[in-house]
C-alpha cells in the first residue's frame, strides 16, 4: 500500500474520530498539514491499522 496525499485527505474528511486525531496531532506537534498527514497513515492506516481498509477503499471500490 503506498501513501497518497489526496487519498489520506478523503479519508480524513469522510472520517469524524480520524478528523479530530488529524487537527489534535497537529496542534500538539506543531505539525505542518502534510507532516501530519503522514504521520496519521503511519499510525492508523498502514500494517492493519483500524482506517486500513476504509483507505484501500479509497483506492478501489471494488475492495
């Protein structure tokens, strides 16, 4: 699964609870936007992480 920026960004619009951990981590870290984005799919997307599957969604309706 490969990181892409438009798709993580969907997937933080569509989801409330990932919304709120976005603009938290921002403003806890000092984030700039994109860092933060990254730093969310690391920690909720990628190796089984609980958004796994609504972002392979994303990618491919048909999942």
């Amino acid at each position: 699964m490969k990181y892409s920026k438009s798709q993580m960004q969907k997937l933080i619009n569509e989801n409330k609870e990932l919304h709120q951990k976005f603009k938290e981590l921002k403003k806890s870290m000092g984030l700039e936007k994109n860092y933060a984005m990254k730093a969310l799919y690391h920690a909720e997307v990628t190796d089984g992480g609980p958004y796994q599957r609504a972002y392979q969604e994303l990618d491919d309706p048909k999942y």
